[in-house]
C-alpha cells in the first residue's frame, strides 16, 4: 500500500493550522507536507511533528507574495537575491523540521521577460539551490502545474521539466510529479511514471476534475496505485486534494482504491 502524507495546506483546513498536525495523525497519517512553514516559529512546528509522530516530508521554498497572486519568483530576473535568501531560509526551517525534500515553485513568467532569459534565470536559480541544498543534505524538487489553474506558470509539463534537470546537470535535483497537474496537462499518467521513475522524487494526488479526494473523477485509482508500485516506487504521496467535505469523511478512499 502507498505511503501518503496529509497535505495540511488543504486537508483538516476545517481546524486552525497548528491543529492540523493531531487531526492527521488520528486520522492515520504518519507524514505530512504543506505549501509553507515560514509563518510559524520553528519549535513549535517541530514539537507538533514529534508529538504525533509524524514526518515532515515535504515544504515549498519562499514563493514571494503568495497572497498577492505570486505564485514563485525562481523565473524572475530582477528577484535573485530574493530566491537565494529564500534557499537560505528553507534550508533552515528544513533542518530543524527534519524534512528531507524541498519543493521550487518556479513562478509565473514575469511580463515583459521572455522565456528564454526567464529559463537562463530558472537553470542558475536551481544549480545554486541544489548545490547549497546538497550541503544540507536535502533534496530540490521542481513541480509543473498546469496552466487552467495558474494562468502563466512558467513550468507546465513534465517533458520541460527534464529538460530543465538536464541543463542544470545536478544530482539533487529531480521531479515532484503531481497526478492531478499532468492528467489535466497531458494524461498518460501510467507510462509517464514508468519512463521516468528514477527521476521522480515526489508524487502528490487528487482526482480531475475538481481536484477532489481520489475516486471523484476520471482518474483511475485503483490500477493507478498498483502501477505506481510496481514502477518501484517506494515514496511518500501527499495528498494534496480539496475535500469535498469534512475531511475524515472523506477518506474512506485510502481503503477503497487500494486493495
């Protein structure tokens, strides 16, 4: 059965954040990822973590103003002292968190930047925070989102997303590959996962459309789920899905779709 780990962004969001963390973990879980801990002091992140025995197993690197529509700055040239301030801050929150993986959102592309200068400042953004993450002992993930969602992301596909590993030719950088993103982008979840599983680092869920609890929509889960194992891989999958209500109730489909 697959490892999943609560997304505590959009899971349990019924209760204040910090309660999240026993609602989880009496709920079943054993990891958890959210967007950002930045907001919180440290301590306090850690004691709920150990509390209830719970990994951290993924958070985001600063994304600039998230509340004013930002959604990453790694694609933007006039904010790279930002980003690596930025890097500098994750690797921080990471280590006292434990959390071995660290997510770049790469932003939308700024106007007037075109893609090719905005791809020069992505490749050198990410070889310096995958080697400075390196140091840390932590991994760098980049995500592709689909563009219904976030009109004007930079990375969109999984394909662009490899090519960018490529250019930045880092061991310590690989793929967050989130199933809801690529089913709306490009389907062939299957072969995708296949073809590239050594260069998957993470993998999140929710069902299309809607971005509902698994088995709310097209995606076939159930065969999905066994061929994600049989590909080897052997991670955490955040579920990182918008309940439809309650969140425990909603969660009879760990059960369900994975027999």
């Amino acid at each position: 059965m697959p490892r999943f780990a609560a997304n505590l962004t959009m899971l349990f969001n019924e209760l204040p954040f910090m309660q999240r963390f026993e609602a989880a973990a009496k709920a079943g879980f054993e990891g958890v990822e959210y967007l950002f801990p930045y907001a919180f002091d440290k301590k306090e992140l850690a004691d709920a973590l150990r509390d209830n025995g719970l990994t951290q197993v993924l958070h985001n690197l600063p994304a600039g103003n998230w509340e004013g529509g930002e959604r990453g700055i790694a694609c933007h040239p006039d904010r790279v002292g930002e980003f690596r301030e930025g890097v500098g801050m994750a690797i921080d929150y990471a280590t006292a968190l434990g959390c071995p993986k660290v997510n770049c959102l790469l932003g939308k592309l700024p106007q007037g930047v075109s893609v090719d200068e905005a791809n020069k400042v992505v490749v050198e953004n990410l070889r310096f925070a995958a080697k400075e993450l390196q140091g840390a002992g932590i991994r760098l993930l980049i995500e592709p989102v689909n563009h219904f969602d976030i009109p004007g992301f930079f990375l969109t596909r999984t394909d662009q997303a490899l090519k960018l590993i490529d250019e930045v030719a880092s061991p310590n950088l690989l793929l967050q590959y989130d199933i809801y993103h690529a089913q709306r982008m490009e389907g062939e979840l299957g072969a995708t996962i296949t073809k590239n599983m050594a260069r998957i680092g993470h993998i999140q869920l929710a069902d299309n459309p809607g971005r509902g609890e698994p088995g709310t929509g097209e995606i076939n889960y159930p065969w999905l789920f066994k061929h994600i194992d049989a590909a080897g891989y052997t991670g955490w999958i955040g579920c990182e899905y918008k309940p439809r209500g309650a969140t425990v109730e909603g969660l009879g489909w760990r059960t369900a779709l994975t027999q």
